[in-house]
C-alpha cells in the first residue's frame, strides 16, 4: 500500500485523554470499531491502559478483561487487529483471541517478557520511543545531546531495534513509532515532525500518532487561553496526517478514521499528478 494505513483507535478505557470513558463496555467498543472501518480504518488498535500523562495503571486482570473480548469480536468481524498494550501477558491473550500485531507504546521496555514472547508467536511489532511510565514521563522530556530529540529518539529506537532482532523479531515485523507527546514537550514533537528522515533512516516502516494530542491542543489555544478541547483539534491534525503522507509514513494512528482518509486521498491526488512528468 503506498498511502499511509489509517489505524482507527479504540480505547476500553476509563481514563484516556482522547475518548476515555466512552467505549468502557465490550458493546460500546465493538460498535467503535465496527463504525471505524466503515468509516475506512485499515486496522482497529485496542488498548486497555490510558497513558495519559499522569496516568495509573490498571492491573493486568483489567486490562484482559477490557481488551480480550472486544479484539475477540472485531477479529471475527474481520478487522485486522493490533493490541495497544506494554504487558507480555496481554500480547499473547490478544493474538490468542485473533489480533496480528502488537503495539507496544514502550518498545519492549516496560515488560521483560514482551520481545521473546513477540518472536514466538510471529507477530507484528509497533516500538514506539518511550522512556517511563505516564506517571513520571513528563521528568524525562530533556533531550541535551547533540541532535537534540531528532537524534536522542533515533538513537534510543536504534537501541531497541537492536534488541529486537537479537530477541528473534524478524525484521519486516518491526515498525518505528517516535511516541509523539511521550516525555516530549510540545516542541519536541514538532521538531520529530519536521526531520523524521533520520529515523526513516533506520530502515523502518513509520507510524505516527498526532490525533488530539496536547501539543495541538496548545498550538491552538488562544493567547494566554486554554488549550484548545480535544475534539477541536481535528483541522490541525489533517494538516499532519498530510505531512507524513507525503512523507510516505507507513500508518497514522487516529481517532476520526473518516477525516484522516479524506485527508489522505486529497493529498495523494495532490501528489500523484505531482509525479506525473
Ligand atoms: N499514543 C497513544 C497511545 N498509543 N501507540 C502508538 N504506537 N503511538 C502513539 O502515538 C500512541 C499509541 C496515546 O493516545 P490515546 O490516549 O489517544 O490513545
């Protein structure tokens, strides 16, 4: 596929930033997804713990309990399905229950277990940079080496690659993701943005998550204001996904499913005439 996949986000959560509290039944979250691909979602990301940053974390009975339905039914229902968890034991209930890909958040850090258990079993693997935990995260955002965090994300995701494959992950399982507003300040994720090349560089394929997240909401907010709500954020997050289209991100991993295709074929229009000599 040469556009970016659209991977539609379900969220069994109570908490998270985004949608937290809205699809925290198995029902709920089933009808979520079932409306996302309709919408056009290429993949459906489901995940039982917030990380919004400050957030605790469910014990791992809850997390099961959120996830493992709700993948079991959209599986069934034919959606390619990708598990947005940092715990091995979750990983392995998920693909159990029908899902081919795991995303974990913390690229392999969080859970000793998580690589083998991702070797094991053949699935596909998101690593997105990560440093710690919500509950801290934001005492991470500090990126004083040369190369600020353009290089510091590059250099910290090279290291988990190298983890990976000697864990056994075959290389064309891995995708990167720079973990936009994981222990980054607004205007680290802006620089990622603007030079992803270095980590395209590494070789991966690329995913990128922008959708609703607080540095467009303080981007937008009025001077001195409050940041900009999170379901008005979607305008600024089209002007995003357009970038990594024409980047040729590999994902994009979003809330609104159908505004992000219509993003992405008016951009690949674009482009295509572009190449047209
Ligand atoms: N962001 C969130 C959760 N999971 N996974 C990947 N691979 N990349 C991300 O940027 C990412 C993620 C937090 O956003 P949410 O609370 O809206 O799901």
């Amino acid at each position: 596929m040469s556009r970016p996949r659209v991977m539609g986000v379900v969220n069994v959560t109570p908490d998270s930033f985004s949608d937290g509290g809205r699809y925290l039944t198995a029902e709920a979250a089933v009808t979520h997804g079932l409306d996302l691909l309709a919408d056009g979602a290429d993949l459906l990301d489901i995940g039982g713990e917030s990380t919004r940053p400050g957030a605790t974390r469910p014990l791992v009975s809850e997390e099961l309990a959120r996830v493992v339905p709700v993948i079991r039914q959209l599986a069934d229902a034919g959606a390619v399905v990708s598990v947005d968890t940092m715990r091995s034991e979750v990983a392995e209930a998920a693909l159990r229950a029908g899902a081919t890909l795991v995303n974990d958040v913390s690229g392999g850090l969080a859970d000793p277990r998580m690589l083998a258990v991702v070797a094991d079993t053949g699935a596909s693997y998101v690593a997105m940079h990560w440093r710690a935990h919500s509950d801290h995260m934001t005492d991470f955002a500090a990126y004083d080496g040369p190369g600020g965090v353009v290089a510091g994300v590059r250099d910290e995701l090279a290291g988990r690659v190298e983890a990976m494959l000697a864990a056994g992950i075959a290389e064309d399982r891995i995708v990167l993701d720079p973990g936009l507003g994981f222990a980054k300040r607004a205007e680290h994720n802006w620089e990622l943005l603007a030079d992803l090349e270095p980590l395209r560089a590494l070789g991966f394929p690329l995913l990128v998550g922008a959708s609703r997240k607080s540095f467009l909401g303080s981007l937008l907010a009025p001077e001195g204001g409050p940041p900009r709500p999170v379901e008005e954020r979607e305008h600024a997050h089209a002007a995003v996904v357009a970038h990594l289209t024409r980047l040729g991100a590999w994902g994009v991993r979003v809330h609104d499913v159908r505004a992000a295709r219509d993003t992405i074929a008016a951009t690949a229009a674009i482009v295509a005439k572009e190449r047209t000599p």
